[in-house]
C-alpha cells in the first residue's frame, strides 16, 4: 500500500471500532451491528500485520493519532470510542502481532462494561488480560516524550518526501495533485500542537545534500507555528502549510546549474532566479487540491514588506494577508543554514538581523512574534550553565520562564560527555527552593562543532533499552 492507501485503512479501522463500541450500546455482543465491524477491523489490521510486529494508538491533544496519522473527521462513534479510552485511563494503546477478532470483540465489551475510570497502566493491563485480551498493550504516559520525537520523526520525512514527489513530477512537465501537500501540511500541524518541540528542533538539523526539500519542510513548519501564534483558522493555517511546502516549487523552471551554482550570482543570473515565485504561481495554479490563497502566497513571498523585492507588481496590487508569514519563516531557515555563500547564523543571531530589517524586508510584527516563539534561547541555542557545564537547548518552558530542557554535551572542566545527558531547568534543590542549575548565557557553538547537531540526530531516534 502506498501512503494514501495507508491512510485511508488507517481511518476506516477507527471508524469501525467507533461503530462497534456505538453499537453496543444498543444490541447484544453477537448483533451483526457489533461483530461485523469487528471482523472488517481485524482484516485491515491483518494487512498491516504482515510486515509490522505492532501498531500505536494514541490521544494526542485531543486527537486520535493511529500509527502517525491523526484522525480530524470525528463522528459520534469516534467521540464515543475516545471518551472511553480517556475515562478509563488508556493514554495509548499498542495492538500486537497475534491479535484475534475475538480479543477486538473483547476490548469492545471491556470498553463497554468498565465502570471504573482513571486507571493506571499496570492495572488496565491486569484487567485485559483477565478478559482474554493478550495482544493490547496499554502504553504508560511516561514513554509519551519519547514516541514524540520518533513520530515528528516520521512526519518529518513523510514531508521531505511528498516535496520530493512534486518536485520531480514538475521537472518530468506533470502537473501534481497538491492533496499529498495538503495532507502534509495537516500532518505537520498537528505535531506542532502535539509537541511544539520535538517538530521544531528537527529544523536545526541542516541536510545540506537536501537544501531544497528539508527548506521547503522547515519553512512549512515555521510558518504553521507562526499561524498558530497568531491564532488563524485551521483551514486558513493548512494554506499557509501548503504554501511553505511548495514556496520554491517554481525554481524547477529554472535550471538545474543554476540553482546548484556555487558561487556568487551575475546579474544575468540573479534576474533568472527572479522568476521563480511568478513560475510557481503559475504552477500552483495548475495544480488539482490547492486553494488560491496558497498560490498567492507562493507568488509573494520575495515582495519585501516594504514592496521593493520581487516580481514588481503594479502599486494597486494588493498582496495577500498571510505572504509575510512565509517571508519571515523563509529567511529565518535560510539565515540559520550554511550555505557556500554564508555561514550559518544561531538562532538568536538571525532573529536580531531580522529585527534591523524589519520594516523593510519583513514584517516587524510577524519577526517580533517569531521571537517569542523561539523564546530568549531558542530551541537549538549552545549555552553555558550557572555549572559552568555547555549543553544545548531542546525544549522550552511556560511562556516568559524561559527553557525547561537542556541536553546537557560537556561538563564544567570542558570534557565531552560520552552521551548527553537530559536536565530539567526546573528542578529545584529541596532544601533551599532554588533552581539546581539556570542559563549562564549563549556560547559560540563554532568552539563545538556538530554537538548540537548529534542531540536532535539522537532525540529523533529510537533508543536501545538501558542494560
């Protein structure tokens, strides 16, 4: 099965066990109404069984996420279906190679039947197995931080990819369907209410082989969590998704030398590279399943906010509201990645150019709110601690406190550690109330190459079980 395939299984095994629970309500456990949906989810689970040992169930904010797609279109079956996992107290449910029909009817029943609410794991688990119920594990909300970082992970590549796809159907003179783009752009979405952290720190780690594709992701995902600052409405924020995805999809007009060149531009060349927001409008124009908001956001986002960069439109063109939100991600990512003509800026380095030109290349307004997502050290920041030990930032705190996480890299003589360690900003000593460790202030990360860079490599990636 191909993605989409994948999906759309995905969604009709929840569905079907919504309507199996909703059912139960109303007819016995052997009434069609409640078995034949069971038998139908245990023969798309059997398709993902051939080549998977388990399959993940989650609530994540309020959304159903199976396998790494969440589930937007709820029915009433579905509120049902979570409601009752969230009341028993089954945060996530791991189904295991083995599973039966008859253990799916049983877990339909034991979701029916439980009267007792607000569970611990261990005893759901015991209770399961007391009905039968050998193939359902209920997963601890402990291992939520680390299943985090593995599925911004997997969203993350699923989005390298589709701009991969849709790059080279453009440069073979197809014209794509932008549904694949629109769905990446959700899946992005929700990560980032998921778990803020764990989707942005994967924009620091700079493929520079992949430029074109992890640029395009991370400006997607820096325009979302901008949209999501600024509150706009869901369907209004996945056209801003989109729009960052596909905000360079008209270089592939151009060619191929000159998008790789090295070296300084010419004029001749540079004028050349001028016509890639027209040539994606255009595209984007063609293309089945994108909003023209997202086409004309494409088109802009190399106007200036002051209306002196590119394409030079006539003075009573009015640009759309939400360009600027691609503008600021675009030269946030571009600022922070190396490239053969610039060294890469920290974090907080291109957020204080970006402030001088505010007002004239971008938007004062969008940069300012940029800041006070990434916060005072933002995720990505060397920084020396009150310890005197160097780590890096991973997560930040409540608004105005600051970050809660640091990976800790070397520790106060200058020594490398042999892995990093996790710190808690916010832990205190017990006896004095204050905070065991606080950020001494940045440190130049050129004096550690790669350190940061192997954090999130390692955060991203499973972790072999302690010994």
């Amino acid at each position: 099965m191909d993605r989409r395939q994948q999906e759309q299984v995905i969604g009709n095994i929840i569905r079907l066990l919504g309507t199996s629970l909703k059912n139960r309500r109303l007819y016995p456990a052997t009434h069609p109404s409640v078995r034949s949906p069971v038998d139908k989810c245990f023969s798309d689970l059997l398709l993902f069984f051939a080549d998977r040992k388990e399959l993940a169930l989650a609530i994540a904010d309020g959304t159903l996420v199976f396998e790494g797609v969440p589930i937007f279109s709820l029915t009433s079956s579905l509120e049902l279906f979570m409601q009752r996992l969230a009341a028993i107290g089954i945060p996530a449910l791991i189904f295991d190679r083995g599973l039966t029909s008859d253990e799916i009817e049983a877990f339909i029943r034991y979701l029916h039947e439980a009267k007792e609410e607000g569970l611990d794991a261990p005893e759901i688990q015991r209770q399961l197995l007391a009905q039968g119920i050998l193939h359902l594990r209920v997963r601890p909300p402990e291992e939520d931080e680390e299943d985090d970082h593995a599925l911004a992970r997997e969203i993350y590549d699923n989005a390298v990819n589709a701009v991969v796809s849709v790059l080279q159907e453009v440069r073979m003179g197809r014209i794509p369907s932008g549904a694949e783009s629109e769905r990446v752009a959700g899946d992005l979405s929700s990560m980032l209410r998921r778990n803020r952290d764990a989707i942005l720190a994967l924009t620091l780690i700079k493929n520079y082989d992949e430029y074109t594709y992890t640029h395009s992701v991370n400006v997607s995902i820096i325009s979302l969590a901008l949209a999501d600052a600024l509150a706009i409405p869901t369907r209004e924020k996945i056209e801003i998704g989109v729009a960052g995805l596909l905000h360079d999809v008209g270089k592939t007009r151009l060619a191929l030398d000159l998008i790789r060149k090295p070296g300084t531009l010419t004029p001749e060349e540079f004028e050349e590279i001028k016509k890639h927001p027209e040539e994606g409008f255009v595209l984007l124009g063609k293309m089945p399943h994108i909003h023209p908001g997202s086409a004309h956001m494409v088109r802009e986002h190399h106007m200036r906010y002051d209306r002196k960069g590119y394409p030079e439109l006539d003075p009573d063109y009015r640009t759309h509201s939400y360009s600027q939100i691609i503008a600021v991600a675009d030269c946030f990512d571009a600022l922070t990645t190396m490239r053969s003509y610039q060294k890469a800026r920290t974090p907080l380095g291109a957020l204080e150019l970006m402030r001088k030109v505010g007002g004239k290349s971008v938007d004062p307004n969008h940069v300012a709110v940029l800041s006070k997502i990434m916060g005072s050290y933002p995720i990505g920041t060397m920084v020396r601690l009150t310890t005197m030990e160097v780590g890096v930032v991973l997560g930040m705190g409540l608004p105005g406190q600051g970050p809660s996480k640091v990976a800790l890299l070397f520790d106060r003589q200058g020594n490398p550690l042999p892995r990093p360690e996790h710190l808690d900003l916010t832990e205190k000593d017990p006896k004095t109330g204050q905070h065991l460790r606080a950020i001494l202030g940045t440190v130049n990360p050129l004096l550690y190459p790669d350190a940061g860079k192997e954090v999130f490599l390692q955060e991203s990636q499973p972790q072999p079980p302690p010994e």
